[in-house]
C-alpha cells in the first residue's frame, strides 16, 4: 500500500518536473525572441550592411530577358563573375554583349532549356570546367500563362509547373553540392506577388509561385539543421507587377503608387537583398507586412482591402 503511494507520488513530482522544465525552456526562447527583436529593431536604425560579391561566380537563369538581363549587368557592375542562361540563344547573346560593355572578362553565357533536368546536369559540368565553381545561384526563369482557370490547356499546367517549379530542383540538384564542397552559397529565387496572394487568372501560376515559397522555407530549414547553417543563405523574392512584357495586360488601379515596376529597378533591390542576406522579401518591402497584418484579419477584411487595391492581370487570350 505505502509503496504504492510512493510510487504515485515519484511519478506526480516527475510530471511536474517535467512542466517546470519545459516552462523554463519557453522562457529562454522568450528571453531570446525579445533580444532578437530589440537587435532588429536597432539594425533598422543603423546604415545597412552589404556583403562583397565581387569575385562570385553568379549564374542566373532567363538571363536574355527582363529582370534576368538587369541582375547579369547588375552583378557584372558590382565585379562579379556572370554566367548568363536561357533558353533564347539570341537574346542571351544580347545580354552578353550588354555585359562584355561593362566588364570584358567576366561574363559567360550558355544556352539551355532549364525545365530540362539532363540539360541542366550537363549545363553544370560545362560550366565547371569553363568558369569554375558557381557560388550564387539566381533561379529567374518564369512564365505566366494568364487566362481562367478552364481555359488554360492540360500541356500549359504541365509546362508552367515545369519551369517554374521543377526546374528549380535541377539547379539545386545541379548546383547545390558545388556550394556544399565550397562551404560557400547562396541561392536566390524569384517568386512573386502571386506567391503571396491569389490572382484571378492565375490559378496555375499562382500555384507554382506558391510552391517556390514552400521549396525556399523547407530547404532553409533543412540547411539550418545541418553543417550548412552559416555558409549557405537563401533569399526569396516576390516581386510585384514589372515592367518587361510578362503581363501582358496588367491591370492597375494607382499607378501612382502601384504602378509597373522598372525591371533596373527590381534587379537593384534583389542585389541588395542578396547582399545584406535577407531571406524573403517583397518588392516593394512594404507589402509583405501589408500582407502578413492582413493575414491576421478575418478573411472579409482582407478581401475589402484586396477589391480596394485591385491589381492584377486580364486574361491574355
Ligand atoms: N514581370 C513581372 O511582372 C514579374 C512579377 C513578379 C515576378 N516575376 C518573375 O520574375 C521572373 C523573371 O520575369 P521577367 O518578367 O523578367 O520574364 P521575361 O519573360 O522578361 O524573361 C524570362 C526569360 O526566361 C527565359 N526562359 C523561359 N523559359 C526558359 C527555360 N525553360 N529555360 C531557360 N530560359 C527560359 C526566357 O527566354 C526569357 O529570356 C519570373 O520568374 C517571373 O515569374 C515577374
Ligand atoms: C551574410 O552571410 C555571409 C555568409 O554567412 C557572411 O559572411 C556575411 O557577413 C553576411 N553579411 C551580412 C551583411 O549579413
């Protein structure tokens, strides 16, 4: 009887140990969430610090058109050592000769259809041995089908999936080891606004843009698990409506303030993102909080502010 109860009450002082060590495990999170925000909070005061990236060797897909031309004259500006990619030969040949203007030496390009994963593989092993081993990866290329859902054909999902999406893991798989070996990294991923918010006419689109997110938030978990943490960084970014022909009909309600973005202008702000490290970001910055406040609120009072913005796409077709 009496061993009994000595029984239970070893068990009941074991459980409550356990609380109180638990508790106090939450209390030092606590304690360190609060340090983090106050170290925030007075980096934002401060001048911002830029990493060097001179001597990177940066390879950037869909780098004949738009913001992927911008980022390869960009980083041939700040030094860095380019390799151009896309599956246009023509333009990509184009931005090339842009590059060579600024920096003769140090720009490459290659032409590849980068939602090929063979192609991809090959792509690197040239590359490799030509230019050396990539330290930066910028993964652009996308495309935007824009029309009702219904309307868009069984071989577009397919596509739009296969470059926006699965190309992605060709170029990790492509590219991630070489960063691993080097204890060196970074990789960077244009989403988009639509991989923040759905939009009309962008069902599958918003899908794969949606999908970027979730591949760049997995990915940073498993690096920070691993040997990785402190040498290989990521940066997401969603950008909003650019000026470089991919929406065809873009639609706008302030274009004073919301209006097209200048694609010189995007890649600027993705350099600087890259540079200071920053994991995701939208551009302009300020709609990610807009979109995470609203997230907060009942989902009519986000719809209010969505219909009062009303930005997007009309259909292409
Ligand atoms: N333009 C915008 O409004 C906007 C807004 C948000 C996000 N984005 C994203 O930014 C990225 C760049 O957009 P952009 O407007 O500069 O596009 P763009 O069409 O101007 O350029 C894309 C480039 O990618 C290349 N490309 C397409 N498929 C390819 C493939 N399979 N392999 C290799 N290269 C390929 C094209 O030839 C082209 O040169 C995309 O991921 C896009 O979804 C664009
Ligand atoms: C960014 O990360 C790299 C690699 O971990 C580090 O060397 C650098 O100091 C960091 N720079 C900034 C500005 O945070």
């Amino acid at each position: 009887m009496i061993e009994r109860e000595v029984i239970h009450t070893n068990k009941v002082s074991k459980r409550i140990m356990d609380v109180v060590q638990d508790l106090s495990e939450f209390f030092v999170v606590f304690v360190k969430i609060l340090i983090e925000l106050l170290q925030r909070f007075f980096e934002k005061m401060m001048t911002k610090k830029f990493k060097d990236i001179s001597g990177e060797i940066i390879l950037i897909t869909g780098a004949g058109h738009g913001i992927g031309r911008e980022l390869a004259l960009h980083y041939t500006a700040w030094g860095s050592v380019v390799v151009c990619v896309d599956i246009n030969e023509k333009n990509n040949e184009e931005t090339l000769k842009k590059a060579k203007r600024l920096m003769q030496n140090s720009v490459y390009a290659y032409t590849c259809d980068v939602s090929d994963r063979e192609a991809v593989l090959q792509l690197a092993a040239k590359v490799e041995a030509e230019v050396g081993r990539v330290s930066v990866l910028v993964n652009n290329v996308g495309i935007m089908p824009t029309h009702p859902l219904e309307q868009h054909t069984p071989e577009e999902i397919r596509r739009v999936f296969d470059i926006n999406v699965l190309s992605h893991f060709w170029t990790l798989e492509a590219f991630l080891p070489q960063m691993k070996q080097q204890y060196r990294g970074h990789i960077i991923c244009i989403s988009s606004i639509a991989g923040v918010v759905g939009l009309t006419n962008l069902v599958p689109y918003c899908a794969t843009k949606f999908a970027v997110r979730g591949m760049m938030e997995a990915l940073h978990q498993e690096l920070r698990d691993g040997p990785y943490k402190d040498f290989i960084k990521l940066t997401l970014i969603y950008p909003y409506m650019t000026n470089t022909g991919l929406c065809k009909r873009p639609k706008v309600k302030f274009p004073s303030m919301l209006g097209l973005l200048d694609p010189k202008e995007v890649a600027k702000k993705i350099v600087e993102a890259h540079r200071a490290n920053v994991t995701e970001t939208t551009i302009p910055s300020s709609l990610l909080h807009i979109n995470n406040w609203c997230r907060l609120l009942p989902i009519r009072c986000s719809l209010l502010l969505k219909d009062y913005i009303d930005s997007g796409v009309e259909s292409d077709l």
